[in-house]
C-alpha cells in the first residue's frame, strides 16, 4: 500500500514535470510544433500559431493541477488523452519522422520508435493515476 502512494506521487509529478516543461518551453519557442501540427492538420499558419499556444497554456494548467495535487482525477483523464493522442500522430508520422516540438525547439524530438514508446509510457502513468484516483474516491 505504502509503495503504491509513493508510486501514485512519483507518476503525478513526472506527469506535472513533464508538462509544465512542455508548456513553457512550447510557448518560448513554438516554431517545430507548430510546422508539425501543419504537417498534420494542413491548416494555415495563423492557425497553428494559436492552437499551439493554447494546447501550451492547457499544458501548463494540466501540469499545475499534477503537481499541487488538486483535480488529478480530471487532470489523468485529460493527459491519458493528450498521451493517446501523440500516441496516434506518432503512429501517423512513424514512416516519415519528423520534429515534434514536444518541448519546443529546446530539446530535438521526432516522431519515431523513442517518441512512440515516451507517449505510451506517459499514457500508462497518466492511466495508473486515474485509476489511484478513483480508487481514493470511492
């Protein structure tokens, strides 16, 4: 049981690390991500801007609620699905690796066999807080 608990806030602050880190490095330098989700969605550049600006800024907020431990319930539902979806672009993009800019230009990331793995990896952490945190619920 005791294991578990440090388990549970080891994975909630990986998980908070992970995407405060992304947020903000996102936000200071949104140029690989935002030619990535061009590669992906072929939507203008205006656009790209904006969404990446705000997937940042929900980042940050998802990365907060990790780390101070309020709402990890609804915290692990959202980042199992951001998880699963870049699990889903990186299966998408696995033939042609391109850079994702995860973390902004800072830290060079492409969508190959590493990003695959580093997604569903957080998707499994995202998974076990969720469920810890309806266990703790009920």
């Amino acid at each position: 049981m005791f294991g578990k608990i440090k388990f549970q806030l080891f994975a909630q602050m990986t998980l908070g690390c992970v995407f405060l880190l992304s947020g903000i490095l996102k936000v200071l330098s949104p140029f690989s991500a935002i030619q990535l989700l061009e590669k992906f969605l072929m939507i203008g550049q205006r656009y790209s801007h904006a969404v990446i600006f705000a997937l940042s800024l929900f980042e940050i907020v998802i990365g907060v609620m990790f780390m101070i431990g309020k709402a990890t319930f609804f915290a692990s539902i959202l980042s199992a699905a951001f998880f699963l979806g870049a699990t889903f672009v990186g299966v998408f993009l696995l033939s042609d690796p391109v850079p994702c800019g995860c973390f902004g230009n800072f830290l060079e990331s492409k969508t190959d066999e590493v990003f695959l793995i580093r997604s569903l990896t957080f998707f499994l952490l995202s998974f076990f807080v969720l469920r810890n945190s309806t266990e703790t619920k009920s």
